[in-house]
C-alpha cells in the first residue's frame, strides 16, 4: 500500500474508530464465542483456530473482553 504502518494505523481509527489490533482481539474473540456456543470444541482447540498460540493468553484476553471466561460462557450458552 506504499504507506508506514503508523500512518497506516492512524487512518484505520480514522475510517473505523477502532484500532487495528482491537479490531483484530474483537473479532477473533466474536469467533470464538461462535465457537463456544455451537461446538463441542475443547478450548485449546478454539484459541489455537482463533489464532493463539498461547492458551492462558486466549483465556485472560477472553475474561478482560467478555468479562467471562470460555467456560463460564460456554455454560451460560449451554443454560448451564
């Protein structure tokens, strides 16, 4: 695109108000909780398709967004 990536990152929250990389987090996090509600997947397996490489990171960064963690959620999905 022939730009910096500040510039880049500047003009996104421009056009979008979000930045990059919590639009990113948002939308694997919207994935995953798709994943929680209609799958049987373990965690592991939903972070590592959202794209973590690090499960206890999935998780936190799931509870600091959703204020719930997979599991909770899952459940409250299940009516659990």
């Amino acid at each position: 695109m022939n730009m910096s990536r500040s510039y880049f990152q500047h003009k996104y929250k421009q056009i979008f108000g979000i930045s990059v990389i919590n639009d990113i987090i948002l939308n694997r996090l919207g994935y995953a909780s798709y994943l929680l509600k209609n799958t049987s997947y373990a965690i592991s397996h939903i972070s590592g398709i959202c794209g973590y490489e690090n499960d206890v990171h999935f998780m936190r960064q799931f509870k600091k967004y959703v204020g719930l963690t997979p599991s909770e959620y899952r459940g409250r999905a299940d009516g659990r």
